[in-house]
C-alpha cells in the first residue's frame, strides 16, 4: 500500500520514519508537499484516519479525516 500511495503522491514527497522508544514502535511516513485537501484525498482513499499538516511558521495541526 505504502509504494502505491508513494506513486500516488507524486515526485515531490519524502519519505520518513517516525519512531518512539516507549512503547517500542517504528512507521514508515510520506511528507506531501501542497494544500493538505490533496493529501486527504489520498489519506482517505488508503483508510488512513487522520493527516498531520505543516506549515512554515506556523504551528502544526492535526485534521481528523473520519
């Protein structure tokens, strides 16, 4: 699922792993740059339930999808 979202979201994404020590936990993540409709588009087509959004000087926010 993780390749066909990656195809999916274009050329401009990164990839990246989010990781915590406790409890022990790793996950892979894709950063897609661009309005954030467009990755909630892509995060509800792959049953994700909710996106992280980044901006620049600005603090984050995270926007429930379901």
């Amino acid at each position: 699922a993780h390749r066909r979202l990656r195809a999916l979201a274009g050329p401009g994404a990164i990839e990246a792993w989010g990781r915590a020590a406790r409890p022990p936990w790793a996950e892979r993540h894709l950063l897609i740059p661009g309005d954030w409709r467009r990755a909630g588009v892509l995060a509800h087509r792959f049953r994700q339930h909710a996106i992280l959004c980044l901006r620049l000087r600005a603090p984050c926010f995270l926007r429930v999808l379901r």
